[in-house]
C-alpha cells in the first residue's frame, strides 16, 4: 500500500501454494515434489517424515505462469492474490499418483521417520479471491502434472537441463 499511496504504482501480490514441474530444483526449500521424483529417478528409497497424512495444495508450474499473466492486466490491483488449486493432497495420496505415473515399473521403498519440528500438518489456501476477481483458476490435474513433471526427471540428462 505504501508504494500505491506515496508513488501512484498499482501493484499486485501473489502466494503461491506448493509449486511443482519440470526443471524444479530439490535443493534448500525445494518441494516434496521434485525430491520425490529425483530419488524414484535415482532408484532410491522415498523418505516421508512423519505419518504422511499431512497435505498441501500442490499446483502446476504452467498453473502459476497463467496466473502471473492475469495478474499483469487485472482490472483489481493492489491486492494480494493466493495461487492455489484449493486441494489438499496428502504425502501418502502423492505417493500413490507417483506410483501410477511410473506403472508399469516398480517403486522404490517408503520410509516413514520422525516427523519434523515445524513442519505444518495441513496446508490449503483459499484461492476464490483470484478466481473471482482475476478470473484465475488452477488447470492442470496433479495426476496429469505428476506424470510431465516424472518424466522430465526419468530423462537420461537426469531431469538435468
């Protein structure tokens, strides 16, 4: 609000729920998603800190990209925006769509550890806002993403551009 009201800049912010796709890194704070598919690419075994029954809202990079170019014309700026699909997926459910993605072939073992302090239970955000205002609204099936975004890993680079 300070730029809007001292400078006359509109602005527009966006949350991103739990952004997943090809080309995504592991590293730092890197998502479930990309981890998940490096070790199956890798043959090694998936570790799920806690019961894996905690969720996330996971959306599709090309989702985001779309709601990026909303954000730029929208007609209801300096606001904040959450970019979501609106879904709770559970890490065991995401397990079992990584399963589906790489059928015929088999899995690597689960570990189940220790969940982790501070880790959140449950994560969702309520996207209506940017469906409603920016006309925003989350295309892409997990199932359909999981499957692209699996096989860029499985790529003999490695998932490496």
């Amino acid at each position: 609000a300070l730029y809007q009201h001292c400078y006359g800049l509109e602005y527009v912010v966006l949350r991103y729920a739990n952004v997943y796709g090809e080309r995504q890194g592991d590293g730092g704070e890197g998502g479930v998603v990309s981890i998940f598919a490096r070790k199956i690419a890798e043959g090694e075994a998936l570790a799920v800190f806690g019961d894996g029954e905690q969720t996330r809202d996971f959306i599709y990079v090309k989702d985001v990209a779309q709601a990026n170019t909303l954000a730029v014309s929208t007609a209801f700026p300096n606001t904040c925006y959450n970019v979501s699909t609106g879904c709770e997926t559970s890490v065991n459910c995401l397990i079992e769509i990584f399963a589906a993605a790489l059928a015929p072939h088999k899995m690597p073992a689960v570990s189940y550890q220790a969940a982790r302090e501070g880790d959140i239970y449950r994560s969702r955000l309520d996207c209506t806002k940017a469906a409603e205002t920016m006309g925003f609204r989350a295309q892409a099936h997990l199932a359909e993403g999981i499957k692209k975004t699996l096989a860029y890993f499985l790529q003999p680079s490695g998932g490496k551009a």
